[in-house]
C-alpha cells in the first residue's frame, strides 16, 4: 500500500512524519504532496526534496509531488490524491492552528478526521 505525506513545513507535520517512520518504512511506496501558490513552488520544492532525503537517510524511498492551490479545501485534495492513487495512510501534521479558528472555520484536520476512509496517522 502507498503511503501519503500532507507537508506543510510545520512543526506538527515534521512531527507527524517522525512518528510515521516505521509505518512508511513498510509502504510500498511513500509520496510526499506539498500545495502552494505559483510563487511559492520553488521553495515547496526544496523543502519537500529536504523531506525525501530525511527519509532516505531512514531508508525509506519517498518521492514529491508539489501541486497548485485550487478551489477546493486542503483537506479534499488530501483525500483525492490519496484515493487516486490507492493509499492506504496518511501522514498530516493536527490542528496546527488555534483550536477556536479550527472551530469557527474548520481546517485540514477536521476534514481528514470527519471524511477520510483511510487510515491517518496525525500528530500535533
């Protein structure tokens, strides 16, 4: 089963990527999914190269993919990158914002966990 990291460059999802490190030693396939805006690409890009050399200094193969912002929320383009390519995991960093934001607005986190049918490991 391949496995999907949601990268964010934040604390929770370096901590949630460390506490994922046996799992994803045992996907047959880890694919790191980083969103950001045009002019954010070539950052996104080498922060997620920093991610897979991490990895495979755990000698865990992983590859990047760096998509575009769309219309829909992070959290549905978690999940359909997922589901398109038969995940069985995702990896997110939780509640990285305030918990009264996370509350009034939704986030990532409440989409994953209300939606998903995948199993997540998140950490905050």
């Amino acid at each position: 089963w391949p496995a999907v990291i949601a990268w964010n460059d934040s604390r929770e999802a370096r901590r949630a990527v460390a506490a994922a490190l046996p799992l994803l030693g045992k996907a047959e396939r880890v694919l790191l999914l980083g969103l950001c805006t045009e002019e954010e690409t070539e950052e996104a890009e080498g922060v997620a190269d920093d991610v897979v050399r991490y990895l495979a200094r755990h000698e865990i193969g992983a590859e990047s993919c760096i998509m575009l912002k769309d219309s829909r929320s992070t959290g549905e383009v978690i999940l359909d990158f997922a589901r398109e390519r038969k995940a069985g995991l995702i990896v997110a960093g939780g509640y990285g914002h305030a918990r009264l934001r996370q509350w009034a607005l939704g986030g990532v986190t409440r989409t994953l966990l209300a939606e998903s049918d995948l199993c997540l490991l998140l950490a905050h």
